[in-house]
C-alpha cells in the first residue's frame, strides 16, 4: 500500500471513528440516523453495481425501504426482533416493490429482475439496523455498557481483518478463493481465526466489569471464532457481487477506503451474530 494511501485511510479513519463512537453513546435515534444514511448509501452502490449487469432497480423504492426498516428498528430498539413492526416493514418494502414494478417496469421493463434487486438491496444493508439492537439490549445499564457491547463485535471485525492481512502478507502462498478474492490467503485466514479469539478473551475481562452480560473466557473464544468466521464469509460475499458486476471497490465515497459497502461487508454478518449471541447465549 503507497505511503500516500495509507496517510489517506488514516485521516479518514481519525474524522469517522469518533463520529461513529459518539453517535453509539448517544443511541437511539442518532445512531439510527448515522446506520440509515450508510445503509442507503450501501445500497445505492448495490445498484449501481446491479445497473452494469443491466439489471435496474426500482431506486425510490429501496432507498425508501431501507431507511424505512432502520427508521422502524429505532421506535423500540430494546426489543430487538421481538418487535412485530420489523416484520412489518420488510412485508411492507416488498410489497411497494412489487406495486412499484407494475408501474415503473411494466412486462417488457423485467420486473422480476428488478424487483429482486430492489428488495435485495433495502434488506441486506438494513442489517446494520443490528447495532440498534446491540445498543439497546435489554438490561444494559448506562450508554458505557451499550457503547461497550456494541463495540466487542465491530472491533473483533476490525482485527480479524487486520489479523488476516499480517498473516497473509508474512506466510500467504495458497490462495482461499482465487477466483472470489484473489488478495486473500489461507494463512490470512487461519492468522484472523487465531489471533480474534485472543482479543476476545481480554475484551470480555474487560466487559465483566458490568454486572449484566458478563462473557466467560470460553464464550469468548467461540465468540472470537464465530465473529472471524463471519467477518471473512461477508468480505467474500461482497467479493463475489464485485467479482460478478467486474469491479475493485464498490464506490469512492471514502478516499482510501472505497464505497459503504466496502467498509460494512463484514458488519451485515457480524453485528446480527453479535445481537445473536448475546440474547441466546451470554443472556443478560
């Protein structure tokens, strides 16, 4: 990486991270404000890219429709997908999908086509809707505690990737997936497997300091296994839409860093395990 590129990623990195941590603290809906607007920017990237396949979404609508599904998750985050209004939302976008192609594509505009990608891309960035729920659980006794459980699976997100690039770069020779993501090893992938269960167990010591949602020194480890596994499954799949539509980065919104979807591909995986895990398995 040029010394230029990567001066770039760091001011960028220096500008967006304690934005994004104040607005964690701050919850609710300025959190959901921050989540909507790269939600909808993720999935204009996704049409875009859908556009060079010449498939072509109804725009209005899933914009619309994923801002809709995070602006809903706001309304009682606490109750995460307990909340019948979640369901309701997605019946909601995919119905205004289906509506909208009548009109907007008719028999000879391929309709089928574009209401899959319409309906596709308003659901999949709306999976950052997650960190609400993450934020919000229930028992989760100040904005410290919130911000803290929220950020366990973001930052082991972070440093598997991290993990999987000095791995890669020192014993990389196999190739994981040549054909999906050609920069990615093997060894990157044992290396971030290896290395986040690490990081898990010293930031659940850390976390035991609050006296709900308290992760033992085993559910870390799987925990730190899961989010790698996760982390790097979200890259490919990104990797494989890009590979498809034949392009590196999915936009240029952040100078070294690519487009939304390239900054939240592992997140769409990780944020819902994270939610996951903490409800079905640590527990408050």
């Amino acid at each position: 990486m040029a010394r230029s590129e990567t001066a770039t990623r760091f001011a960028v990195a220096a500008v967006g991270i304690p934005i994004a941590v104040g607005a964690m603290y701050v919850g609710g809906w300025v959190l959901a404000a921050l989540l909507a607007l790269c939600a909808v920017l993720a999935a204009r990237e996704l049409f875009r890219m859908a556009e060079l396949k010449r498939a072509f979404a109804l725009a209005p609508v899933g914009l619309g429709g994923v801002a809709l599904i995070i602006a809903v998750a706001a309304i009682d985050p606490s109750a995460g997908v307990d909340t019948p209004l979640i369901d309701g939302a997605i019946v909601l976008v995919l119905l205004a999908t289906l509506t909208a192609a009548i009109w907007m594509r008719g028999v000879a505009g391929e309709p089928l086509l574009s209401a899959a990608v319409t309906f596709f891309g308003a659901v999949y960035p709306a999976l950052l809707a997650f960190a609400l729920f993450l934020r919000h659980l229930p028992g989760v006794e100040s904005a410290l505690h919130g911000t803290a459980i929220l950020l366990f699976p973001v930052v082991l997100t972070w440093l598997s990737d991290t993990f999987a690039y000095f791995a890669g770069r020192a014993w990389g020779k196999r190739k994981l997936i040549p054909k999906v993501s050609p920069g990615k090893t093997v060894a990157g992938a044992l290396g971030a497997v290896i290395g986040t269960p690490l990081v898990a167990v010293g930031y659940a010591i850390l976390l035991a300091r609050f006296p709900v949602y308290r992760m033992g020194i085993a559910e870390a480890v799987v925990f730190g296994i899961l989010v790698s596994v996760a982390a790097q499954v979200g890259d490919l799949a990104e990797s494989l839409l890009k590979r498809d539509v034949g392009v590196k980065d999915s936009g240029r919104l952040l100078p070294g860093h690519g487009g939304a979807l390239d900054r939240f591909d592992s997140l769409f995986f990780t944020l819902p395990l994270g939610y996951f895990f903490f409800r079905l398995v640590v527990g408050p």
